[in-house]
C-alpha cells in the first residue's frame, strides 16, 4: 500500500486492515454479492483527479464514479462541510427538517430556472428520483383513462423495478419481468413514432437530453422542443432525466438549457452531491407539484443534513470557481483531439461527458473482428497504463471525468490513447489468432 497516504486515510486502513489488491479482492469475492463482476482494481484514496490503488498504483480518473465525482476526490470544501454538518446533525428523518435541506431545494428551483410553485423532492439516488417520476407520472391518471408512459429505445433510467421499466436494455429487463406494466418503448429519435404513441392515453414521456449509457447519444436536433409540443397537445407529462448530465456535466446547469423547453420534471442525481449519494426530482409549477402528497411517497434517508450540505458546498464551488465555462472549454478541447485522430471515428456529447466510437490502430477498421470488444480492451489496456475510462459499447469509449479536470491532465490521456488502441488490438489478436 502507498506510503503517501492522508492521516485519514490511514485511519480507514487502520479499520479495515492493510492488504495487497489480490487480497482485497480475494475477500471481495468471498463477502460480497457478485452482481458487479469482479473489480477491476482495489482503490484506496484519491486527491483531486487522481486515485491510488491498494498496491500504490496512481490512475487518471476520466469517469468519476460515472459523472458522480464533480469535484474529484477528497474536494476539501465539500469535505470540510460534510464534516461539519456530520459533527453538528447527521440525520433527522422527514418528520422534521433542516436548513440545509430547505436551502438546497431553494437553489435547486433557481439553477432549474423552475417556474413558482415548483417543488423539491430529495432521495438518494438517481433511480429513486425516477422511481418519484415515475410515480409522478402515474398520478397524471385522468381517472383510470391513461394507463401509458412512453420511453425510448436505448434509454437507461435505473435498476429498481419502477425506473427498470423504463430502462430499454433487455439483459437489465429480462431476468427480473414481469416489470410495472403499461411502459412502451419508441425508437430513438423517430418522431414520427414518438407522435404515434404519445396519446390521450398517455401518462408521461420519459427521455434522457444525451443517452449516456447508450455510448453517450444526444438527441436529434429539435426532438426536445417538438416532444414537448407533443406531450403538451396530448396531456402528457415531459419527464427528462438529467441524472448523469445535470449539474454541469455539459457545462450548463441542465442539458435542456438553452432549449427553450420547459418540462413538468427533471430528475437529478450523480454529480449533485460532489460524490455523496443524494438524488432529487424537481417538478415544475403547482399543477405538476401537486400529483403527489402526503403519504403517497417518501424515503428515510432523502434530503438528509449531511446529503444537502454536500450538494449546496458542490453547487456553490461550481458557481464561484466558474467550472460551467471551464466545463464547455475542455470538453470543447477534448472533442476537437478526438476528432483529429486516426483511431477515433466519431466523436459525441458535450462538455464533459464525451462518447467516441473507435477504429483499429491508425484508422485500420480491418485490425481487429467487428464483433471484438475493442472498446473493452482499451479500457484494460487504459488501466495498465493509469487512466480510468469506460466502454458502454464494443466500439465506444465514455469519459466523464471531474469538472475540474484540466487540459493538461486531459492531453497525457490524448497523447496515450493511439498506443493504447494498438496495445488492445494485439491483445485481442494474440487471444483470438484467427
């Protein structure tokens, strides 16, 4: 184990007990449910954008617990507060309040730019707020006359039974059906289908602005505006779930904004707490917020003191540190070198949540089989050499590092990654010869 650790990071390891990552991992797969797999690496503290595993090994992080370490790690403004509030008042339940959460729900209706009469609800997870939408969306009924909620093909909205009904992806749907009925899914930006289904019957449409865990896919220019004409003249809800592009992932506070749109909910999670777990869904304008209430929803943990106060110490270092235009610079960055690459053959998103699709070493599409797992490889070989990355596809590469990530942190990945297709294409040539 390094030898370079914090006094507080040595507290932990004095609890837990130091060990080598094999036999951590070792332990791991005695103790733990396996739904995971295997982890790739054991890791033990992080400072800024970087991590260290339990062998001393430093890594790049370029997907930030995906899109949820905003700040990076160990950010000591959110630590500090998270501290404070700890030592002051950890946990309260929702039979009372606190002024963290009253304050954090206040800022959330402003950086929305939520109409009056939007409302807050706070859970712990990005599929728990869309557990809250969806059942949102059940409560725009009509008296038993609309019984559908709309979804689109690719989408992903969570694991829990409600917001897997809306996720798209059948290995993720299968094992678990029968789901919560009445969800329809439509192609992915086909209008024409969306308008075929969103009608009189219909409770809700439910979309992502970019689908992330569909390889980072925005959606087509002009869909948002002419879905929420859609569902406007049909009585549906326009949900849009903004867990992993919210809190400016894209560099601005939503993906939506700037659209013009203005939906009647957004769910919010990942980013929001800095890397503490916390969810929100905001609701907009009184119709909207009134379909729940009292009773009808809640959580034990939501809007606890110390999850607000490390989202309202993350919203404000965003704010005061102008990461949003720190965001759109280096995303923009990145993206044009990605595109000058040989090896890259499509480059998607926007700020920091980038997608790029992958040839063979120097643009070679012929190097490797077209059903290899290419992008599978490189995040191994990615790993070996110190950056974390993520592949949602064969073919695709996800970066979705901390917004404080800097140019020059962002061109030693850039610099690596044409040896780092080369390195993967051998590796899946020695493993399959043919």
């Amino acid at each position: 184990m390094s030898t370079s650790q914090t006094p507080e990071a040595r507290q932990v390891a004095e609890l837990v007990g130091a060990s080598t990552g094999e036999a951590w991992l070792a332990r791991y797969s005695d103790s733990l449910m396996g739904v995971f797999g295997t982890p790739q690496r054991v890791l033990v503290r992080g400072q800024g954008c970087y991590v260290w595993d339990a062998d001393g090994k430093q890594y790049l992080d370029l997907l930030g617990g995906i899109a949820v370490n905003a700040l990076g790690h160990a950010h000591p403004f959110v630590t500090s507060v998270i501290s404070s509030q700890l030592a002051t008042l950890g946990h309260v339940s929702n039979f009372f309040t606190s002024p963290t959460q009253v304050a954090l729900a206040e800022k959330l209706l402003e950086i929305t730019h939520a109409p009056a009469g939007s409302k807050v609800f706070f859970a712990n997870s990005g599929t728990e707020a869309n557990e809250a939408a969806f059942k949102l969306a059940r409560r725009n009924g009509d008296g038993g006359r609309r019984t559908k909620i709309v979804a689109l093909e690719g989408a992903f909205h969570g694991r829990t039974m409600g917001a897997l009904a809306l996720t798209a992806k059948k290995a993720y749907r299968e094992p678990f059906a029968p789901l919560p009925g009445g969800v329809v899914h439509v192609p992915f930006g086909d209008l024409d289908a969306l308008r075929a289904e969103v009608d009189e019957t219909t409770q809700a449409l439910f979309l992502e602005p970019i689908q992330g865990e569909a390889g980072v896919v925005p959606l087509p220019e002009g869909y948002l505006a002419e879905a929420r004409r859609i569902t406007r003249e049909a009585g549906a809800l326009l949900i849009v779930d903004e867990v992993q592009t919210g809190i400016g992932r894209t560099g601005s506070w939503l993906a939506i904004d700037g659209s013009g749109v203005v939906p009647d909910a957004v769910s919010l999670a990942k980013g929001l707490g800095g890397g503490f777990p916390i969810g929100a869904l905001v609701t907009f304008g009184p119709e909207n917020s009134a379909l729940l209430s009292a009773g009808q929803h809640g959580t034990t943990f939501g809007g606890n003191p110390v999850a607000t106060a490390a989202a309202l110490a993350t919203l404000h270092t965003i704010e005061s540190q102008g990461l949003l235009g720190h965001v759109r610079s280096v995303g923009e960055h990145i993206a044009a070198a990605l595109e000058r690459l040989p090896e890259v053959t499509e480059v998607r998103g926007r700020g920091l949540l980038v997608g790029f699709d992958l040839a063979g070493p120097g643009g070679d599409a012929t190097a490797v089989a077209d059903d290899a797992n290419l992008a599978g490889a490189v995040v191994n070989a990615a790993l070996s050499a110190g950056f974390i990355v993520n592949a949602p596809g064969p073919r695709t590469i996800r970066l979705a590092p901390p917004l404080i990530l800097t140019v020059e942190q962002a061109d030693t990945f850039l610099a690596a990654l044409p040896g780092l297709v080369e390195a993967a294409a051998a590796a899946l040539k020695q493993k399959d010869p043919s």
